[in-house]
C-alpha cells in the first residue's frame, strides 16, 4: 500500500478545486489528527434543498486520490438520492482513511466529530460501510450535527432495515417492469455483501421464496448468513461468472464496468451500493445496450436516508418504512421516463432529481 507522504503529493491543489467543479461541489474539507490517527475527507456537494446530510465511510484507501473520488461521487449521489426521495435535505458524504476493524477507536470518531461540528451544521453525518450506530456514540458527544443514533439516546437506531426494505421494493419493481409480475419466488438472486444492509435484504429474499447467493471478502460474514438463512456462497472472485436473474450488489461502488459486463449474464442489477456505474454515462448506456435493467442505485438505496430523515424531523418508524415503500412506484416511473425517451435508467432519475433541485433553487432565487 502506498504511504500517506507520497499519496498526498497526487492531491495537489489543482486537481482538488478542478475535481470540484466538475460537478459543481460547494466545499471540500480535509481533516488530519496526528494524536488518533485520523484522515478523514468530508464532502459537500449542494444544500439547495437543506443541509447536507450523509454517512461516514471508513475504508483503507490506497492514496488520498482514491479516497476524494469516492467522497465526491458519494456525496453528489446523496444531493440526487435526498432530492429524488423528496427530503428537504441537500447531499454531503464523508470518509475515514483506515481499517475500520483495526484503525478505529472512540478518540478517532470523537476527533472526527469536532471536525464534522466544524461545519457550523452545513454537514449531518450518519453510519455507513465500516461505521456503526456505536461509533455515532462518539461523534454525538462532539457534535449535535449527527443522525442515526442508538434509540437510548433519542436515536432511530440501525437504518440498515430501512435501507434493506428499499432495495427489496426496487428490486420487486424491476422484476414487475421485466416479466408483468412483481415476484421473486425462483428467481435466481446473487447479493455481493452481507454486511447489515445485505442480510437485511437476504432475509427478505429468502422469505419469498429466492434462490439466493452471497458472497463477502469476511468468511467470517459469510459463513454466519449461509448457516442462519440456508443460502449459497460462493468465492468473491467468481460472483460475476455464475448464473443468475438479479445482480445485487451491497458493498462497495463501481462493480459495474468493462470487465464485469462482459462476465454478467443478468437481467436486472438492483443493489444497495453507491456508485454501482464506474462510469455513470460510459456503463449506464452499456446497460441498455446489453438488455440489462439498471435500478438506480440511489434511487432504491434511500431507505437509509429517509430514516435518519424522519430522525431529524420527529421519528416515526412506520412513516420511514412507508416512505421507503414508495421506492416502487418511483422505480416505475423511472423506468417508464426511461422507455419513453430512450435513455438510460440512470438518467431518467438524475433529470427528476434535477428538476426539483432546479425548482427549488429558482424558488428561493425570488424570495
């Protein structure tokens, strides 16, 4: 792995304010604590509609490049995620560099945490890979500007149910969009992570009669879902080559590129992950090229964000999961825009989203 020294040279300042603009990005702020250890990237891409709200990520990146791309794109994905769900909030991300089951301790995330109330409250952070409802503990006692709290302390807990339930409505739309009918009984599904969101939607499938199959980088995480649901694994390294109905990814981004179209032989790809299209017009298009329905990822991932959305306004878990549930009819419509106009799936949600952002922003122009 490359050390911190020679992969902060690659982050110069030009490529940082050129990355930003490319997607117009409000603020990009870099954090660094030599007593915790902490590296941390906090991403803020647009807060037309409200304050930007969005998980932590920890992950041990190679170099500070790779972990600023994956804070922007995660970020911009959340300013379109929060718009297309219709919450009155805009899209940040933020992201630890490190070993979240080596590296991560209660002064790291309470340092983290003095940096997130450093935003003054244009920043709400949550629990995302790597990160749990323990670790939002530790940030709390920093910073008010936090979401997805353990229910003892006034919280909504977990999101992962939420976010699992979500992705199981898109995926029983896009299955209705193919063959007429919404069921999964037999269909052939493989999730790529079973991690808290990926089981939650395991279990989902396995009640409705799926024949599933998972994979993990853990064994250990494997090994826990196959004996408590019953389902297949198989290698990580072959998860693209195996036969199935519905590609589920559930870990990390970019799981969809010139190698792996080549080795999928799917005809739905519905998952939790962000950023599933390496290259959003590059792959998007490839997809229906191939014949495969893509369902936006942020479109049927929101679960997460509209729970810790009902945590900011008042929480109601009825009102989060009903909420999450009209993650089916959106997919619809999405898909309909998509036939309609002969353009990508991706597209069709990224001009909804647009649209209201736009309208907003145009609103509050003549106020």
């Amino acid at each position: 792995m490359e050390t911190m020294e020679k992969a902060a040279v690659n982050v110069t300042e030009a490529s940082v304010t050129g990355r930003m603009s490319t997607f117009n990005h409000e603020q990009l702020v870099f954090c660094q604590d030599n007593e915790t250890g902490l590296r941390s990237i906090i991403a803020i891409h647009n807060t037309t509609l409200g304050p930007a709200v969005g998980g932590t990520r920890m992950w041990a990146y190679g170099t500070e490049e790779e972990a600023m791309t994956d804070a922007l794109r995660l970020s911009r994905g959340m300013t379109y995620k929060n718009a297309l769900a219709g919450l009155n909030i805009g899209g940040g991300k933020a992201v630890i560099i490190g070993d979240a089951r080596k590296q991560k301790s209660e002064a790291l995330m309470r340092r983290f945490g003095k940096f997130v109330n450093s935003c003054g409250g244009k920043y709400i952070t949550a629990e995302d890979v790597g990160i749990s409802t323990r670790d939002m503990e530790y940030v709390r006692l920093e910073t008010k500007h936090v979401v997805g709290l353990p229910e003892y302390l006034g919280g909504s807990g977990d999101p992962s149910p939420v976010t699992a339930y979500g992705v199981y409505m898109g995926m029983k739309a896009s299955q209705k969009e193919l063959s007429g009918n919404d069921s999964l009984a037999g269909k052939k599904v493989v999730v790529q992570g079973v991690g808290h969101v990926g089981e939650y939607l395991v279990e989902h499938l396995v009640k409705e009669g799926a024949d599933v199959t998972i994979c993990d980088i853990y064994d250990d995480r494997v090994n826990a879902v196959v004996k408590k649901h019953g389902v297949k694994a198989v290698d990580a390294k072959d998860v693209y080559d195996i036969p199935m109905d519905i590609y589920s990814p559930c870990a990390l981004g970019a799981t969809i590129n010139d190698d792996t179209l080549d080795r999928l032989k799917c005809s739905i790809v519905c998952g939790a992950a962000n950023n599933q299209l390496k290259d959003e017009e590059l792959h998007g298009q490839e997809v229906l090229k191939r014949g495969i329905l893509y369902a936006p990822d942020y479109l049927v991932n929101a679960g997460g964000i509209i729970n810790c959305y009902w945590e900011i306004v008042g929480y109601n878990r009825n009102a989060a999961l009903a909420q999450a549930e009209g993650i089916y009819q959106t997919a619809l419509n999405i898909f309909q825009i998509s036939k309609t106009n002969s353009i990508p799936t991706y597209l069709a949600a990224n001009q909804l989203a647009e649209a209201r952002i736009a309208s907003i922003a145009k609103l509050k122009a003549t106020m």
